[in-house]
C-alpha cells in the first residue's frame, strides 16, 4: 500500500484526533487541523491528501478548498454532517474528489482512504512527490497546479530509478548502468548535468546528493 501525507481539517478534536490514529497505524503520516486557519498554516506541497470538514470555527472549509484550487490540484475528499444537495453540488463544482456523509466510522474513514490513496497513488507508474505528480505511463510530470513540466527521457528515467530505490540512496554507478546501459563513457559526464536539470525544472531538494555515494530521492 502507498503511504503519504495526510492533512485533516476536522474541528471536533475526539473525530480528529482518533481518525488521525487509525491512519497512523496504517502507516499514513497525518498532520491535524483544528481551524480554517491552522489548516492553511499546514498545507504544503508535500501533502497528497485533504480530509476537509465544511463548519469551521473560523469559516467554511469550502473557503479552504476555493483557494488551494488555485495552486493545487492536491486529493480532497469532504467529511461533513452537511448532506443536502446544494452543499454537494457546490463541494464537487470547487473540484472536490469526494464526498463522505457524518457520521462514518474511522474504521470506515480509514479502510475508504486506503481504497482511494491505492485508486490514486497505487500504481508506482503515478506517484506524487513534493507537490509534482510523476505519471510514467504517460511519462509526464505536472505540478501542484496541473500545469505540465517538460522533462527529457534521461531525466524521467532517472527519478524512476531513484523512486524505485524507495528513497534509499544509489551509487553512481547504479544509476548510469540503469539509465545508460552500457554508454559509460558519455553516462559519466552527463549524469551531472541531467541531475542538475531536475533540480532546476521542479525542486533544488528532490535529489539529494550523499557524499561519498551517489544520489537518492527526497521523498
């Protein structure tokens, strides 16, 4: 199963805080909040799923999810005791993924988020790393906006191999043998510069360089 972040905007701190548990055992990292405010103190590209209570103390979570829409594209499923018509055509027209009636079991919530993270992230073809969507079956890579980043084949390649390695760090050589096959020659020189590439196309901090090693993902 993929594991990932998890952000809970939910005022009730009882809901919260035991549905936060349940994903915690599964092995989920959960990050709690308890106002619309605290929610987007919180929210960073890193996060891979929103589960959005509408009634805030401070306002309506729906004010949260108009305003992430515009920098993100990030999973949101709303958890709320609003059940009438209107509130769920209006949640789905701000582009929310799901709807989940109150009252609900964490049990229930928790067994409901694993089915959607595995429908969503499941295939380790399409995986979501500090705010980029990579889709190796399309091999195309966009941002927590959906806009599309133009990658080469080589540098797809290589954040595949590194993904592949869960985050672990691998040799150079590893990965010039992965990526270019027998080329070591050119593989050699041009290793540097495809990993300098990625960095400046999405994130100074996706590959990490260990010293002494060779590279791993910063997942």
């Amino acid at each position: 199963m993929n594991l990932i972040k998890i952000l809970i905007v939910e005022d009730d701190r009882t809901q919260n805080d035991v549905l936060s548990n349940f994903l915690r055992k599964e092995g989920h990292t959960v990050l709690s909040a308890y106002t619309l405010h605290e929610a987007e103190a919180l929210f960073d590209p890193s996060v891979s799923l929103i589960i959005l209570d509408v009634m805030l103390p401070d306002g309506s979570g729906l004010d949260f999810l108009r305003s992430i829409r515009y920098v993100s594209n990030v999973p949101v499923i709303v958890l709320t005791a609003l059940a009438d018509d209107y509130t769920k055509l209006h949640t789905f027209g701000l582009k929310a993924d799901e709807y989940v009636d109150k009252p609900v079991s964490p049990l229930v919530m928790t067994k409901r988020v694993n089915a959607f993270v595995e429908r969503i992230y499941g295939s380790r073809n399409v995986f979501r790393i500090r705010g980029f969507t990579f889709d190796f079956n399309k091999y195309s890579v966009t941002d927590q906006s959906g806009a599309e980043i133009k990658l080469t084949y080589k540098e797809m390649a290589i954040i595949k191999f590194l993904y592949d390695n869960n985050g672990n760090a691998v040799t150079r050589e590893s990965v010039i043998s992965n990526v270019w096959g027998c080329d070591y020659s050119y593989a050699e020189r041009a290793i540097d510069t495809h990993i300098k590439n990625i960095r400046k196309k999405l994130d100074p901090d996706l590959i990490i360089t260990v010293k002494g090693i060779g590279y791993r993902l910063n997942l």
